[in-house]
C-alpha cells in the first residue's frame, strides 16, 4: 500500500519549522577566532570615536586667532614649538604666534584648534612657517565624538562576524566576542546503494554525495557537523543508531528515506520515537517527500536521497532553523528579483526551486538554469549560485518573466571594470 | 618637502598589480577540508552519471512489450518475481509476463526497458500486480550516461568550493582534492598610536582596528595570515623587522606608514629593500596613498592606516592578487548595477569607493552609503555589503543615478517569503 501524504505550501512548511527555534547558549571567543560566528550580543562603543580631538592630516596644528588677518599680501609667521606623531601628546602649550607639527591622528595640542595641511604652507625654516589665508577655529579637526558617541550601539546582534564587523569589534576593545555555540547537527545517509567517495565503484551503486555536501552546508551555515556513516538496510538496527546519537546532537539529519520504498524506514523511525512530526509532503519540486520531526526540541530534517532535492531541503528548511537558533537576524537565503532566461512552457502544480546561475546585465539580475534540469543532476549545484524559484500553478513561465531567486552566493568577476563617469 | 606623487586611476593600478601573478602551488587535501579552498585541477566525470540505467521511481521494472496493449478495458496482470533495492542487482531475469519490484535508484534488471509506479499499479497480491495502460520502451528509466558521460568536464578547475562541488567532487570519487596552496601573508600594523583590541585607552592612543580587520580579510579571501604585531616607530627597526619576515611570507601587508608623514617610513623601506614600486597614489577616495611595490615575487601591499581606505586598498589589490595567486578564474569582486539612494552634490576629480549597503526593491540593485560617510569611520564597514562606486569628474551624484557597486558578500533575509505567481 502506498501512502497518502497531503502537501502543504513552502511558506507554511518553513513556518512549522521556524515557529520551533531553540537558542543555542552563548560562548566567548578570542576576537581572532570570531570571524563566520554569529554575535550574541550588541557591539556598544567603549568610548567616543574618536576619543580626542583629532588631526586628520599631516599638517600643523595652530590657534586660529592667529591667522585671522593672514592673506597673500599680508602673510603670517607662525613658530614651530614640537612635532608630535600619532600616539603621543604634546608636551608644550602654545602661546600667541606659536604652533605643533602634527601628524594623521595626532590628538590635537591644548589651545590649538585648527589644522594647517603641510600643502598649505611655506616651510621657512624647520621652526617657522608661513600661512597666506586665515583658518577658523574647527578647521581640519576631527572632534572627540563626532563619529560615535560613547555607548551608541554599533550592531544590535545576531550578525555573522566578517572583517568589517572585526574592525569595530577591535576598535571598541572586544578582545573576547559573545558568540552563539555552534549547534552540534548528526549526519546519517541511508541507501545501501551508496558508496564512500573513496570507494571504486560496483554494479548498482553510486557515491554518497549527500553527506559529504550537508557537512558543507552545515560549515556553510555556521553548525558543527558530525557524519555518523550510512545507516543499514535494516529497521531495528536503524532505529538503534538514531537513537543512540540523539543525546550528542542538537538536531539530526538524514538523506534519503523518506519516500514510500520498501526500505524508506524514516517515517516508521519517526513514529518509533513518538517524534512530531510537522510535515512529510510540501509542494515544491525537487523535495516534496522532505519530512521534519522534532523529538522534544531537536528538529530531525529527513531530507531526500535525490542530490537536488537534498541540498533544496536543507537550505530551505535546516539552514534558517540552525542559523535562528544562532541568534541570527537574517536566517533565510537573500531574495532578489530577476528576469527568467529561459521558458519553462509545462506547469507544475508545485513550487520548483530551479538551480540557477543568477547575473547581473544592463541594470537588472538575470537567472538561467544551472546545467540540466533534472532533479537527479549533481553536477549542476556545482555550478549554481541562486535558486529560481517558480511557483506552482496552471501555466508554465517564459523567457523574460519576472522571477524571484534566492542567492546562495555572491559571485566574483573575471575582471576588474573600473565604471567611467557618463557625463550627460 | 612635500613629496609630490602622481595619482593614477585605479584600473591602471589593478592591471599593475595583476600583471604580476605568482600561482601558488598545488597541495591535495582530503575532501572534507576542501571547503573554502581553490581548486587547481578541473573535476571530470571518472564515471558516466548515472553509472547505470536506473529507476527513478519506487515502482515495478518492466518489459514494455508485455504492457502494449493493456488498457482500462484490458489489465494485464503480471508476476512479480523479486524485489531489488538501490544498491542491489537483480539475481533474476524476467521472462514475458514477469516484472521486478524496484525502488528509486535502482540498476534496471536485466530484459526490462520501463519503470511503472506503485500509484498506476494495482497490486492484486505480493506477487501479482495490474496494469490498465501501455508503456513504452524506455519510460521512467534514467538512461547511463543521461546526465553526464564518463571523461566529461564538471567544473574547470579555478572555482572556490563550496557545497555544491562537494557533492560534485563526492560523486566523481574525489576523496582527495587538488587544490592551491594557501599564500602565506605577514601583517604588520604601523603608528605608535595603536593599542591591541585589549588594551585600556590611553590619551592620543586609539585601537588597531586595522590588523585584524585585514587578517580576517585574507582569510576571507582563503589566504593564510601571521600577524607579525606593530612595527616600530623608527626607521631602522622597522626595516630590520620587515627584512627579517620577508623570506617567511608570499606577500607582505602592512597598514600605515605611506603617506607622507614624519613617521611614514613605508615609502624609504621599499627604497632600502629595492622593491620595484609599482604605484604610490591612486586616484581613489579612500586609499589614495595606497602603495604596492614588489621585491622579486613578493607583493609588498603598503595599504593605508586608515581603516575604511585599509579596507578598501585591500580588497581592490591585495584580494584580487591573492585570489588569482591561487588560481581563481573570477577573483575580483562581483560588479552590479544599481540605482543610487542618497545625492553626492560634491564633485570629486577622485573615484569614490563609498561603504554602502545594497538591497533589492521592485525588480532593481538599490545603494545607499551605509553609516556616515566619512572614511576614518570604522564603524560604518560593520554594516556595508557593498562599495558604491563614484567615478571621479567634475560633477557630483545625485539619488536616483545609475551607479555600479562591488558586492562584497549576500545578505540573508530575515524573512521567508513564498512567491505567488501572479497570474496575467
């Protein structure tokens, strides 16, 4: 007897999953290992930026009451009482008629309060300048606070780490960063048709990709992977192996086994397990058998066997659960609007999730399918950045239709293009 | 003196730079740590996909000759004489009138050339099944070779692995992987007035930002970084420190000291080390002191100590550099086209590389400057995903122009929403 499984949409699948995020706790990290980990807490400004007055050039630093009357034929003579670098302060005052060398980031000298660039200048000696244009006071200083100030929020959280956000982490003093622990996801593949990439190959069988590349989406996603191996052809000792690893994970993952083959023993394991089972059949293509289970908190994703459907099934569904329960504020894939590239004349009932390769052209984004489109393909996720996403209804889609896809990366270029100003 | 330098645009630069290309050497790795790294050997098929003809569904392998004139009026009835699962053979030949029970994957058995489903089957007993319409030779068999023939290239050679070559590299028995060596590069910071990450405040004293900003950078670009620390504020020091890592490293990236500074000793450094300087001023706001000199292979990136132009400099000659030095096929950053949010009225005769965030709205890219601009301002690069780019001229920019920007990553959505096709 097959079984009758009712469909439900993506939208109310990701909805079911979503609706049962558990948080991960938080750990600290040095700053240096912070880098692809998602914050768990604010990055607030220890201080004002910048923390002095500041110069923003080389140049001298003077009271601008000094230069009011200078001018082309009225030149001012300034004498140079120190140079100080960056880091260091100035040790003396100037009075009337006296400035400070000073370099990029120097805090500016008491009783100074402009800047003169060295350009501007005349250099008479290496203690007396000349200025022929007066300054007022505030020019060329960078106030204290005046690109933050002290305790603003910088991120509220739930960012993942990358170099930018490591600048601000180190300027407002986060040597150790409150990071999410990584979800700890157990890998099993089923299928005794499937061999270990290092095996040779025998009549009838085929290399398990699917492990290999959700241990990658994992990593992708910010989890901790551990591959467990194949699980048997065999219900007891299948059952016995889940469970066995339940306590060492926060959430489980299979591929394959979950359709309705005589040696599909998910939906059974499932029910041995007393798991809640949110859904088994959603209206997508390739996927539709994807199944999710939670057993208390731990979601167990049943993903397809079939490669496409697997990797559509984990992004979908296992990526945004994981990267939510890292506190992310953004866990679901970037979605951008695109002109389809190529017609899909026959309709489909379900939503397809088309492996696309999505290119910018002339001011807009454009998807064409990745390779075949066949959802056994593996070769095409190879070369895949975006997924087309097709809605299921009556009619087919034609090359120029407004599509949504959503981005599984940013590409990089082949060559650097500096853009030249069109002047109109 | 001032030193006057000659700005150069900044594609003349990037040709500088990359007309330099030292490729890296190859290592192998094992598959599940090629994650990240660039692949120096194109992937080919070592085996046709699928390596068999095979069944794509759960369902009964037939001979479609014993299905020609079944109908609604006319069942055939057939004997089932074994069930095979994926991975096994069929140790029987069906004669005429017999099928074999098979589940998805499964190598067709022998004398059978068609699959019917268990949904159009209707099974009179465990060995008796009935069929109500014909099938033809070939229907629902995935054919050997169908997807992919045996020798055929997968991928180039040149990509950044990521999940979906995994599962290629899985599938194709890739247990070891080729991939570039990743460049070892050394970071020095310059200024007496950084303090680490963890260190109090001082007066005049601010954070180094800029050293594991870039370190996170380069790993974000695959390379390899050993932070060497601060140089000293004096010549001689400094050239002996640089000297002496100069033989640990592929590349050297130093933030700071190339301007012209009492203390920027960079600029006599390259002189001393007889490095050839490729360019010390580029015209581009930030990063305009931005220096590259080579000695022999080395790159010497002299980026600039401040940290929006550091950024920058980085990824428009340091990244590229590194990617292409370990064999990227696209090792710029993707360029876009958008629709500028915020008026720039201020000319500028300098290309702009603004900190921007890029989002997309009703079919387009749109770009506004993320934080305030202003290029000391570390804090807004925690929130940029893109650089807007202003190409220099004599007018300024205003909300609403057409712009190109540099991706520098994909966001994620924070929501997940279904498309619903909009029915015309």
């Amino acid at each position: 007897m097959v079984e009758k499984r009712k469909p439900i949409p993506v939208s109310d699948a990701v909805g079911r999953v979503m609706e049962r995020i558990h948080t991960a706790e938080t750990e600290t990290v040095r700053l240096e290992q912070a880098g692809g980990r998602w914050l768990a807490e604010p990055i607030t400004a220890d201080e004002a930026v910048p923390p002095f007055d500041r110069s923003p050039y080389d140049g001298f630093a003077v009271r601008a009451e000094d230069t009011k009357n200078a001018g082309r034929e009225n030149p001012v003579t300034l004498r140079v009482i120190e140079t100080v670098g960056a880091g260091h302060v100035a040790t003396k005052t100037p009075r009337p008629g006296e400035a400070v060398r000073v370099m990029t980031g120097t805090i500016m000298p008491q009783e100074t309060d402009a800047v003169i660039m060295f350009e501007l200048t005349k250099e008479l000696s290496d203690e007396e300048i000349q200025i022929t244009r007066p300054f007022e006071p505030g020019d060329n200083v960078v106030k204290k606070g005046e690109e933050m100030q002290k305790g603003a929020e910088v991120l509220p959280g739930g960012e993942r780490v990358h170099a930018g956000i490591t600048a601000a982490l180190a300027t407002f003093g986060y040597s150790n960063v409150q990071v999410r622990k990584k979800p700890v996801v157990g890998v099993f593949a089923t299928g005794t048709e499937l061999l270990e990439p290092g095996d040779p190959l025998e009549p009838g069988k085929i290399r398990n990709s699917n492990a290999p590349m959700v241990v990658e989406q994992l990593k992708e996603a910010g989890a901790e992977a551990v591959y467990y191996g194949q699980l048997p052809d065999e219900f007891d000792l299948c059952l016995s192996k889940i469970s066995g690893v339940l306590e060492d994970v926060d959430a489980l993952i299979t591929t394959g086994g979950v359709s309705v083959g005589d040696f599909d023993f998910l939906p059974a394991v499932y029910e041995k397990l007393e798991a809640e089972v949110l859904f088994n059949k959603v209206a997508m293509r390739p996927g539709s058998v994807t199944t999710v289970a939670f057993q208390g908190e731990k979601p167990l994703f049943g993903l397809s066997g079939n490669p496409s459907a697997c990797f559509v099934g984990f992004e979908l569904f296992a990526a945004p659960w994981l990267k939510a329960a890292m506190g992310a504020q953004k866990p679901f894939l970037q979605q951008a609007d695109a002109v389809l590239g190529k017609s899909f004349p026959k309709p489909n009932p379900f939503t397809r999730f088309v492996r696309g390769h999505a290119f910018f052209y002339k001011g807009k984004l454009h998807a064409v399918p990745a390779g075949l489109d066949k959802s056994q393909v593996v070769t095409s996720l190879a070369q895949s950045n975006a997924l087309i996403v097709l809605p299921g209804g009556t009619r087919g889609y034609e090359k120029g239709d407004p599509v949504t896809v959503f981005m599984l990366r940013s590409d990089g270029a082949a060559e650097f293009q500096e853009p030249v100003k069109e002047q109109t």
